[in-house]
C-alpha cells in the first residue's frame, strides 16, 4: 500500500481535542496515542463507523475490537460485570489491562466479532482519557497498523501504515510501554484465562485474584476463536525474525552484513553497523518499549534476517517472548 498520506498528525491542544471529539461522534476515525500501542478509534455505539475500522485495517471480521472506555459506569453500560472484574478493574485501571466479559445488547455485533463477550480496557494515556471524556462515548480501537504487522508506538508508525487512509492522528509522543495490553479472559470468573500477557503480569493479576490463572488455548491459524488476536502470525515485519537465546560471536562471524542481530543490553565492545540493543542496560521496560519501534526501523529492506536474542526472566519478559516468537512465525 504506497498511497499518498493524506493523514493529519495534530497535537493535543483543548481545540483539537474538541475537534476530534465531534469527528468521532460523526462517526468518523481518528488515530490516538495510548500508553501500550496507538490505536484507530470509532464510536463503538456506531456499527457503522467500527465497519470501517476493519475496511481501514484490512482486518478479518472475525478479530474482534478492544473497547475503550472513561469511567466504571461505562464498564456496565457495556458488560455484565462480575466481582473477579471489579477487583481488576479497581486494583489496575487506568492501565494496561482489558477484561473480557459478556456483553450487554448495546454493543454492536461488528465491534465483538458476533461473539456473546466483548473486550473492555480503561487506558491512562492522558490524551486519550480527555479525548474519551469530550467524545461523551465508548470507543473500539485495535491497534492503528494494517492487520498482521508489527503495532505502532508512534504518530510516525500510523502516519506510515495508515496515513492515506485515515484522516486525523493525534500525537501523544512514544507509548510508554510499547505492547498490547493483557487480556484477560473472565466470562467465568471462577475460570480466569490469560488471552495475551503484557505489562499487567500473570503473577500480579493472580495474586490480586487469588488464583491461577489457565493458559490461552495453543493459537491456531484460523478463524473465530476466543481469541483471535492469538493467532500465530501476528504482529511480523515482512523480514525474516530469528530468535537466539544468546547471540554470540561466532554467530556474527558466521553472518553476513545483511544479518542484524539485535542484543537484549548494549555489548561491552562490539560495534558494527548491523549490530543493535533493545536497552542499554537489558531493562525489560525499555525492552518493551524499544521492540516494536526497532523491527520496523530494521524493517526496511536492508535486512534479510533480523536476530533478535530473547528476553530473560518473568513478567515484562513473557510478553516480549509473546511478541517476538509471533514476529518469528513463517507466513
Ligand atoms: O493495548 C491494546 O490492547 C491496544 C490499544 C489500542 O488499546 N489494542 C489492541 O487491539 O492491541 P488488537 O489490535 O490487539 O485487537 C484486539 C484483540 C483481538 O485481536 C482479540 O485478541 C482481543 O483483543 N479481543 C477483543 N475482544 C475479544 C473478545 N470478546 N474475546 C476474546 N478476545 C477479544
Ligand atoms: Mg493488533
């Protein structure tokens, strides 16, 4: 898709902010910055303008949409809600968690997939709070990239994936933690799944639980699942990912200039222009925050394979090995 941009990037300024919040009561798209990852928001009252969040994307009608929401009211106006829900609701949002739940009539059938449930998240991003205070409404919005690449954690990266066919993008700098959120599966509360690890950790929401959480079911290559942003091949660069454990010097002796090799934490001597770090101390935030923005800038032709070494130990770690082992998928 080399369409020409046509995308405005707009800063949040009072009089944008009004601007878009009547776009998006009109039904219209508009780009927003969220602390996990940008996202391409409609009115999720208005079957209509969620259709056109799928024809935008190009994503399959079965993906369901995350919906976006300001206050707990909300939450209920949209879900049947269970005290497993609250006690997350209360002890993480705003943040990066979204509950699925049952939900209520009022959301369409295109915003859920034509599933019973819907996936629900209060963000913190300060911009898109007050967008969502003004828009008066709650609003779906998966991540702001064309189906299947790698979510953008920047204006530039809509601007890139999306800029000839949406309208407006509003800035609000790099996402601060750069993953999805967690999803958390919780129709039966007595039974919670994890969907998707990210920021909000397995150990954290068990121990707030006080229970196990069960795993995602083994993704699948096809349709209507659960959970079908657990299909295998998401979030790829079009150049080949391989995962090390530990890149070593020897593998880089054996490569060839067109290998970038991408280490956890900046290498004591090693220098070279193939060679990148996610953090310079091997930080997992950072980590998180550096892997998306650095598969696409390796993205670009230059690369035939992009190395990327693991990352180690729990939390933050599980959903960056999420992420990579995707990235890494053969399509
Ligand atoms: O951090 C995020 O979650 C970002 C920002 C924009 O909020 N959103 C996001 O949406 O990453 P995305 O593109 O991953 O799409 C939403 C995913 C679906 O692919 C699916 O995995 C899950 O959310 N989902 C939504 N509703 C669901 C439901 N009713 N049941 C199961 N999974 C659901
Ligand atoms: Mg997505």
């Amino acid at each position: 898709m080399t369409a020409k941009p046509t995308a405005r990037i707009l800063h949040g300024t009072p009089q944008t902010l009004q601007r878009l919040a009547r776009a998006l009561r009109r039904g219209e798209l508009v780009a927003v910055p969220t602390e996990t990852v940008y996202g391409l928001a409609a009115d999720a009252l208005n079957a209509r303008a969620c259709q056109q969040i799928f024809a935008v994307k190009g994503r399959p009608v079965h993906d369901p949409l995350i919906v976006h929401i300001h206050s707990l009211r909300q939450l209920e106006q949209l879900a049947e809600v269970n005290d497993a829900a609250l006690k997350l609701a209360r002890k993480f949002w705003p943040g990066a968690l979204t509950l699925v739940l049952p939900k209520k009539t009022i959301v369409p059938d295109v915003v859920s997939a034509g599933l019973p449930s819907v996936g629900v998240r209060m963000p913190s991003h300060p911009l898109f709070r007050r967008l969502l205070k003004l828009a008066g409404t709650p609003l779906a919005a998966p991540s702001a990239n064309p189906f299947g690449y790698v979510s953008p954690t920047s204006a530039a990266h809509v601007q890139s994936g999306l800029g000839g066919r949406v309208k407006h993008i509003l800035d609000g700098g790099p996402s601060s933690i750069g993953l999805e959120s967690t999803i958390v599966d919780l129709r039966d509360p007595a039974k919670p799944r994890l969907l998707r690890p990210g920021a909000v950790t397995r150990v954290e929401l068990e121990r707030t639980l006080r229970r196990k959480l069960l795993r995602a079911k083994p993704s699948t290559t096809t349709a209507a699942q659960v959970a079908p942003g657990m299909l295998a091949s998401h979030y790829s660069p079009r150049t080949r990912v391989t995962l090390h454990t530990r890149i070593s010097l020897r593998d880089i002796r054996a490569g060839s200039a067109r290998d970038a090799w991408v280490f956890r934490a900046r290498p004591k001597t090693l220098r070279a222009a193939n060679v990148f770090w996610l953090d310079d101390e091997g930080d997992l935030r950072g980590s998180a925050r550096a892997l998306f923005s650095m598969l696409r800038r390796l993205d670009d032709g230059r690369f035939t394979t992009i190395h990327v070494e693991r990352a180690e130990g729990e939390g933050l770690a599980e959903a960056i090995n999420d992420r990579l082992r995707r990235a890494a998928v053969r399509k």
